[in-house]
C-alpha cells in the first residue's frame, strides 16, 4: 500500500449511510454479540464534544472503506488544573480492507491534523495490541488515571508532541457521547434499519472483556 492507493478526506453528510453501514460491518460481534459503533457514529456528531474537523474517511478507488472519530475529553490534575485532550474513536476499517495498513494511515492523518488544530495528547480506551505500533504507551506511564485511582491496562496515551505531559498525575474524563449507546432499545432500534446479521459469540468479546476489567495498579 502506498499513499497513491487511498484518499483520506473529511466525511461529508452524503457519507453518513456508507460510513454507518462500513462500521458496522467492522465491530459485529467482535466486542459483543452484535455491536453499537454504528448507532455510537450516527449519534455522536451531533455532540457538542464532536470533532468536525477530525472527522476523516479513507477511499479506495472510489469507496469508503474505512473512518476515523474524535470527541473533546479532559485531564484533571491533583490542584483542578484542566488540561483539554482527544479521545479517539471509533476508529474502522471494513473486513475486506483490515491488516492492510489503511487503519494506519488514518491515525497518522489525523494524529497530524490534530496537532496542527492545537492538541498535544490523545487517550482512549482500547487494546495495546492494536495501538502500541502507533506510539501509544501504558496510561501508567504518564501518570494518567481514572477516579479511584485506577490505571486501567486498556487506558492508553499518545502524546502528539514531545513535552505535552510533564509526569504529574492526571485523572481522566472522557466525554459522554457514547452513553446514549447505554439505551439497548435503541441501539436495537437504530439496527433494525439495516439489513439483518446474526448476533454470535467469539473469542475477542472475552479478551475484550478482560482488557477493560485489568488494572495495572
């Protein structure tokens, strides 16, 4: 793959039903039986913590195969000193185009973007297997926590400039868009919209859900 073989661009409107669509195709059953990106996606850019400008789609030879989300979240030092940070997420590649670098290709995009919009750090949940390769690190290691003073092991950091965290501790907030997806009525409902898939159980939902119960400390 090489840059001749993709577009990356801004999502348009007219984009909303193709990216939903490809979205759901890259998350069912793979967190859960079924799955709730596509709802989560359709939601969220009406959110006050949506990022127009870090809302990008990737083509190939004409189709769009893969997308890239970001929402306004926050850290909190130990003295309330807030320091305004990225979430990103829902990142997708539809299944036909997976393991082909085109996942990549959009964090690095956007990680660049977002740089120049003024960002200087991105946290997000998810699992180091997929993001380590992208220069994300342990949440531990920058000193960066959840209440309770938990370091979750799928709490991940990717400093976008070097300097952005100086090692004191932080708690995180991340915005709320995704509660809505809470409301199992209408996830279902939104779903129905689509054609109809089988809802199953595989071997990711369970290391899935290991990840998001670990804590490091």
């Amino acid at each position: 793959m090489n840059a001749k073989d993709y577009i990356i661009r801004r999502e348009t409107p007219a984009d909303y039903r193709n990216v939903e669509t490809m979205v759901r195709e890259a998350f069912w059953n793979h967190y859960i039986p079924g799955c709730f990106e596509h709802y989560f996606v359709h939601t969220m850019r009406n959110h006050p913590d949506f990022i127009v400008d870090l809302d990008f789609v990737i083509e190939v030879d004409g189709k769009v195969i893969g997308c890239v989300m970001y929402t306004k979240a926050k850290l909190v030092d130990e003295n309330g000193t807030v320091k305004q940070v990225l979430t990103m997420g829902p990142l997708a590649v539809h299944p036909d185009y997976q393991r082909k670098h085109y996942g990549k290709a959009l964090l690095e995009h956007s990680f660049a973007v977002a740089g120049q919009l003024g960002y200087d750090t991105v946290v997000n949940l998810g699992s180091p297997a997929n993001y380590v390769a992208r220069g994300y690190k342990s949440c531990l290691k920058y000193n960066i926590c959840v209440e309770g003073d938990v370091y979750p092991m799928a709490l991940l950091v990717k400093p976008l400039r070097e300097g952005a965290l100086d090692g004191r501790k932080w708690y995180y907030y991340p915005s709320d868009a995704e509660a809505v997806c809470n409301d199992e009525g209408a996830v279902a409902a939104f779903d129905a919209l689509f054609p109809p898939k089988e809802k199953a159980w595989q071997p990711s939902q369970e290391e899935f859900f290991i990840h998001c119960h670990a804590t490091l400390r």
